[in-house]
C-alpha cells in the first residue's frame, strides 16, 4: 500500500511516524522544501506517551508530482487549508486513490449521501466556493476523526502526549474494502483504529467538545483541564454543547453519552491545551469556520437558535483579529 500524509504539524507527523513501521510505503507531503530536508536528515524525533524517545525515518517531500500515484491520500491539513491542497491531491490520485481528511471540526464532504435538508448542499464555512466538493470524489472518500493528543515542537519533533484512538467511516455507511484497509493500516501502526457505519455521530461526539473547549481556551487562555473543572466555565461550555446537540439530533444524529460525561472526558487529558490555543499562541489562523462557524450554518439550516455559540464565535474571532495571527 502507498500512503500519503499531506500535512507536517502535529498529527501528520505523529501519523507518518507510526505508519513507517509497518510494511506501507509511506510519504509525507509538507509545505516547505527547508522542512522536508530537515526530516529527512534527522526522521521524525517523537516523544512518547510513555516518556520514551524514538526516532522515525520518514521520506518527506514539498513536491508532491515527484511521487507516484497512491493508494490512500490522508489529508492532516487544518481545514481552511484543504483547498490550498487540492494540486497535490490531483497530482496523487488515480482512479481507486481513497483520500482521508483527518481535520477538525465539520468536513467539507458532511452533506454527501444525507437526505433534505442537506441533500445537495456544500457548506460556506468550510467549502465556500464549492472546490472541495468538486475536487474530491464523494465515493472516494474515508471520514476520520482522532482523539489523540500531539504537541508540535518544530523542526520535525513532536510529543505524542497521549490517546490511541482513530475512527474510520465511509460517508455513505458502506463497509468497503478500502475503508477496511485504511484502518488496517493504522492497526499494525499501534493505534487503536476502528470502523464505523455511522461516521457522523462520531464527528459530532468529538466535535461536541471542541466547539466549546477550544473557543473557551482562546478567550480564557486556560488548559482544557481548568475549563472543565471551574464551574462557571463548565456551565457556559455545557450551554454550548447543548445548542450543538440540538443542531446534531434535528439532523438525526444521537448522543451516547450525556454533556457532563463529555465534559470528565475531556478533563482526562489532563492539563493539555487545546489545537485552537496552540495556534493561537504561536499566531496561527484559528480554525473557527470549521468547528464554531459550521456547527452556525448547519444551525441556520435546521433552524435552531444558537445565540451562545454565535457570542462566543463573534469574541474568538474579534481576539483573534487583534493579535498578530500569520495567515
């Protein structure tokens, strides 16, 4: 099987790492010429859960037309830099290439297969041009999502702070050969990969926290653990959780966990901090339009109030505005 990782932050490199142990042909596709000479001199420098260190012998590229075409294209990009991938994912793809994005948030492909109110639509927030939804087949498509915790420390090293889990599942509910195979593939690579008919539920349950945690860091610049933990803060995240379970469930999604088991959840992490306050203090563009802006327009759609969710969106955003973020 030929993988590759389009994407060298955090988790494309935790993903390149693991998958290089096992008999996949694997590249990763990063951005800058200076940054794929720097991992391939020296792999990729990992920390471990455990405290251990290890080093993975990666084959990184900034031209993508310099490899041949693939089997599986995992997309590890932040969402509102997908399109800018969209060359290298044609440069990559053949007939029975399969593209993964692992990306926070609601993806682009969200609508494929559902019925009204969705049928047909792209999403503005994070498809606003429709690109995407023309670019990449729906049917050549495997949703994911992971619960793994990954600091980037530059220059090719990383901290694999904890969790195994990735989730698979087509767009349709189809159980297919190349679905098996993705999640096959991060098996022999250690992680604790597993299939589901129902991919969108999982989206939600992950995404159910992050709409209110990520948001909250930025403006509190608080870890994930404080957050859950002072009540006044748990109280205003719970009210958000509960606008974006009613969003999910008038679109057929079900919870099987309630908001405060979802909350303790995320307070397992521990003292951690989340994606958006990484990006926020090293002057990143925050991905909102995915995870706060998406969760807006498909309420806009079904027609449910979500006045704390637009308040707090409207604060990151104003926050953001006002600090030096590199876009």
């Amino acid at each position: 099987m030929r993988i590759a990782i389009i994407g060298g932050g955090a988790i494309g490199s935790l993903v390149a790492a693991r998958l290089v142990s096992t008999d996949a042909t694997v590249s990763l596709v990063v951005r800058r010429a200076e940054a794929a000479r720097t991992i391939n001199a020296g792999g990729i420098r990992m920390t471990n859960p455990d405290g251990s260190e290890t080093v993975a012998r990666v084959s990184a590229t900034a031209d993508a037309a310099a490899l041949p075409v693939q089997d599986v294209v995992i997309l590890c990009t932040k969402a509102y830099a997908l399109v800018s991938t969209l060359p290298a994912v044609a440069k990559l793809s053949g007939p029975r290439t399969v593209v993964v994005p692992l990306l926070n948030g609601v993806p682009w492909w969200y609508p494929a297969a559902q019925p009204a109110p969705l049928a047909g639509r792209s999403l503005a927030s994070v498809d606003p041009d429709g690109a995407l939804k023309t670019a990449i087949p729906e049917d050549h498509i495997v949703g994911a999502l992971t619960y793994v915790a990954v600091l980037n420390r530059g220059d090719g090293s990383i901290h694999h702070v904890g969790n195994q889990s990735f989730i698979f599942g087509d767009p349709a509910g189809r159980m297919t050969p190349e679905l098996a195979g993705v999640a096959e593939a991060f098996r022999k690579a250690g992680f604790d990969a597993s299939v589901t008919p129902d991919i969108r539920s999982q989206i939600w349950t992950k995404l159910w926290g992050n709409l209110a945690f990520n948001p909250l860091s930025v403006l509190t610049q608080s870890s994930s653990l404080l957050l859950c933990t002072e009540p006044a803060v748990r109280e205003v995240a719970a009210t958000m959780m509960a606008e974006g379970q009613a969003v999910a469930e008038r679109l057929g999604v079900r919870f099987a966990m309630t908001i405060p088991a979802r909350i303790d959840a995320t307070a397992q992490l521990g003292d951690f901090k989340t994606s958006m306050l990484q990006d926020y203090e090293a002057g990143r563009r925050l991905e909102l339009d995915a995870i706060v802006g998406a969760v807006i327009e498909l309420a806009e759609i079904v027609d449910v109030a979500v006045q704390t969710l637009r308040t707090v969106r409207a604060l990151v955003d104003l926050r953001a505005r006002a600090a030096p973020i590199a876009r």
